[in-house]
C-alpha cells in the first residue's frame, strides 16, 4: 500500500474517532493512534511526491502544500536547538541566572536539534541531479562492461 493510501486512511479513521468519542471515551485512543500515523504518513507521502520524475500540476501543488509544514517544524527544530544552545552559553559566560540549574557547557539534546532541523531544511530544498552516487555507480559499472 503506498503512503498516500495509508495517509488516507489514517486521516480516516481520525475522523470517525472523532465522531465516535461523544457514543465512548475509548475512541480517543485510535484517534491518538491515527493522528501519530497521519503525521508519519504525510512525511512518507511528501517524500513520494519528491521522487516523481515529472510531476503534474497537481503533484506539484500537493508537493508544496506537503513541503510547508515540514519546513515549518524543521525550522522550530532549529530554532528550539539554538534557543538551548544560546540559554546555556549565557549562563556559562555571561550571568548564572537561578532558573539556570545545568553545569559548565551542559548543552544536552541542542546540537542534534539542530543538526536535524537543518539538515531536514537542506534536504527539503535539494533539487535532486542525475549525478547521485546511484547514476555514478551504473556508469562505472557499464565503463567496466566495455
């Protein structure tokens, strides 16, 4: 089943969970559930409709309305990461404020937010080339044949 079915269904059954929580409580757990799967399927989805060769007019548009809000949580990635890393500068060098209850460069999980909010930006706005390691391969491999 490819991502955009499974994303469908998914928004789906989202949908009639919602409307089912007024008849039992219960419903709000496959609601959760879909809404966790949603997410991870419209990622899976977007990326899909990157890898289209030459995509319609539709494909384009849905490209970018699937591409708006991963940027958008690639950038609060980002910026959560530097917010962390500039909190824990200034209390390290500048002034230790009481709030502040870390040690000497204690940066926890900021560098790898931030490492992965621009590395998702980056790769949300790669153009894919037809010199990737994939294409190189094959005409290595075909100069070898002959």
């Amino acid at each position: 089943m490819s991502a955009g079915k499974k994303l469908l269904v998914s928004l789906g059954v989202l949908i009639a969970s919602f409307a089912l929580i007024r008849v039992n409580g219960w419903f709000a757990l496959p609601a959760l559930i879909a809404f966790i799967l949603a997410i991870m399927y419209s990622i899976d989805f977007a990326w899909e409709l990157r890898e289209i060769e030459r995509p319609t007019g539709l494909q384009r548009l849905l490209r970018l309305l699937m591409s708006v809000p991963m940027a958008l949580f690639a950038m609060t990635v980002t910026l959560v990461g530097l917010s962390i890393a500039v909190w824990v500068i200034y209390n390290t060098f500048f002034e230790r404020l009481p709030q502040y209850t870390g040690g000497f460069l204690t940066f926890g999980i900021a560098p790898a937010m931030i490492l992965v909010g621009l590395g998702w930006l980056v790769s949300l706005f790669r153009r894919k080339s037809d010199d990737g390691p994939n294409n190189s391969l094959k005409r290595t491999d075909q100069s070898l044949r002959d």
